[in-house]
C-alpha cells in the first residue's frame, strides 16, 4: 500500500448542498449511519447552502458534533444564515479564497391580519432562535463588536480570510480531495 493511499485511509469526502431543511435532515442521518458503519475516522464535507429552518440546522450542529467520526467542514462557495451553525460542527473548518459566509437574526412573516397575540408568539420563537444561534456562534467564533454590532441590525458578510480573521475557520484551504477517491453527495 502506497503512503498517499496509507495517509488517507478511514477518511472519506462528501458534499451537502441545497435548503437546510426536514429532508436535510434525512440525508445526514442516512449518510452518518453509513459511515459508521463503514468505520469513516475523519469525514471531509463541502457544505453549499444559502439556509433555512433554524431548528434543523441546529440539529444538525449537534448531531455532528456529537459522532464517533471526525467532521472537517468546507466552504466553497456559500455558505449563509443558518447554514453557518451547521458549517461550525466541523472539528476544523476552512474556504476557499473566493467563499463567503453570511449570518444574520431570525426573520419571519407575519400571517395578514394577525392579532397582537399570535405577533408576540412570533417574536418569542425568533428571539429564542436567535438566542440558540448566538449562543454557538460565541462558542466557536470571535467577532468583534463591530460585527455584532452589524449582525443586531443587518446581514453581516464575512470573506474567507476575514472569517480566518474571527476563528470561523482554520485557514483558508480548497476542499481538494486526493486523486482516486471517491466523494459521497449526501
């Protein structure tokens, strides 16, 4: 056996794009059942995502955090809003030069017509949602109060070497798998 081949062995590279969402969801189960089982050490995932549901990308974060498998996260492109939580599950984190990321407060509609009570539902989930969101940020991330400042009231974007910058991620690194192996779309 080659040592290139001896050096990646129990990794394995995948990519996950589109909506987080309930069938996001699904996917990863199905795909960390896999690598379980397929004694995956280390699993290098490509993550493409412009967000969704705050819930299952907070599920995420911590069904990943928690495998028995090594997940290293990678940014190629986009990755924003909620997406971010689950990009930050990544033992180490890196994107490529032209990536960025976004984050911003929760947001939602408000059914027309809709009486102050059912408002003051709404504004308690999106405040406990942005509680949820804050509290992994300010685990995994430094940003400064500047960008807190911006993140309050605004979308706040971060280029991959400003996001190295706040300890979003290690460095900036392609997601670059070795010749010869395959990558899993989950």
């Amino acid at each position: 056996m080659s040592d290139e081949i001896e050096k990646f062995e129990g990794h394995a590279w995948f990519t996950l794009s589109g909506d987080v969402n309930s069938d996001m969801v699904r996917r990863v189960f199905e795909a960390a059942a896999d690598m379980t089982e397929d004694h995956i050490e280390t699993a290098h995932i490509l993550i493409q995502s412009n967000g969704g549901y705050v819930s299952d990308g907070i599920c995420l974060y911590n069904y990943l955090s928690q495998l028995p498998v090594r997940i290293v996260t990678y940014n190629a492109g986009a990755v924003a809003s909620i997406a971010v939580i689950l990009f930050l599950a990544g033992e180490q984190r890196y994107a490529s030069e032209t990536s960025r990321f976004m984050v911003h407060k929760s947001h939602a509609s408000a059914p027309h017509g809709a009486r102050p009570d059912a408002l003051r539902i709404i504004v308690e989930g999106l405040q406990a949602d942005d509680a949820r969101t804050e509290q992994i940020l300010r685990k995994h991330v430094r940003l400064t109060e500047e960008h807190w400042h911006i993140h309050a009231y605004s979308d706040l974007h971060l280029t991959a070497a400003e996001a190295e910058g706040v300890g979003m991620i290690d460095a900036v690194r392609d997601f670059a798998p070795p010749k010869g192996q395959r990558v899993t779309n989950i």
